[in-house]
C-alpha cells in the first residue's frame, strides 16, 4: 500500500518527521502540530493563540491532501497544563468554531509534563478520511 507525504505548499521543511500521511483509502494521518505558523515561528505565547495556530495547520494539512474540516474523524491533544485548559473553556469554543466550524470529531485531551519545543503549550494529532477519486 502507497502512502503520499502531505505538506503543504510553502510551509517550512520537515526535519526528520511528516506532517501529514496519506493512504491510498484516504486516511490521512496528521502529525502532531504546536502552536507555530507555517515558518516554525511561534506567533503567539498563549494558550488560545497557539490553539488557534495548532487547529489552522491541521485544516491546511487536511486542504492540502484534498480535504475539508469535516473530514477529520479525530483529534488527540497533548496540553502541558490542566488549569490553562480548564481557565479558558469559552474561548476554546469560540476559537474552535472560528477555525474547524461546528465540525466535532471524536476527541481526547491528555495533559502531559512537558513538549518537545519548549515554547509549545499544546499539541494536536489528528486523523481525517478523505474520499478518494
């Protein structure tokens, strides 16, 4: 079985890793994304900020395979702390449905001790299924 490496146009190289896996059925495997814009630049030091950033690549992974938003099946999230979590629900909502619409996958959150890049306060994996021509 064939899978196609998904990165989207202009976006900085992957260094040792992929953003985005794509099987010849259609699942696309999303690599954990933090909270950096397209250059691997931290645009935002907060929580709602970097979210936003977070849930923008994933849909710009997703576009790139040939998806949509509503294609996404899952999303795992990593967050470094429960109470920034918890402190902000409205705002997740709000800057949730700004980006991936009423769109709700299934989801998990796991808080963890810490992330790779130190600037990073959270990370997002993600599956997709996406019809295939």
């Amino acid at each position: 079985m064939g899978l196609r490496t998904i990165h989207p146009e202009g976006w900085a190289p992957a260094l040792g890793y992929a953003n985005g896996m794509l099987s010849e059925d259609g699942t696309l495997h999303i690599g954990g994304q933090i909270g950096w814009n397209e250059q691997k630049v931290f645009e935002s030091h907060d929580f709602i900020g970097q979210m936003t950033q977070v849930l923008q690549n994933i849909k710009a992974i997703v576009e790139a395979a040939g998806g949509q938003v509503d294609d996404l099946a899952r999303l795992t999230w990593f967050v470094k702390s429960k109470a920034d979590y918890m402190a902000h629900q409205k705002e997740i909502g709000a800057a949730y449905r700004l980006v991936m619409g009423r769109h709700f996958p299934a989801m998990s959150l796991v808080v963890v001790a810490d992330l790779l890049e130190d600037e990073a306060l959270l990370e997002i994996e993600a599956t997709a299924h996406i019809a295939q021509p």
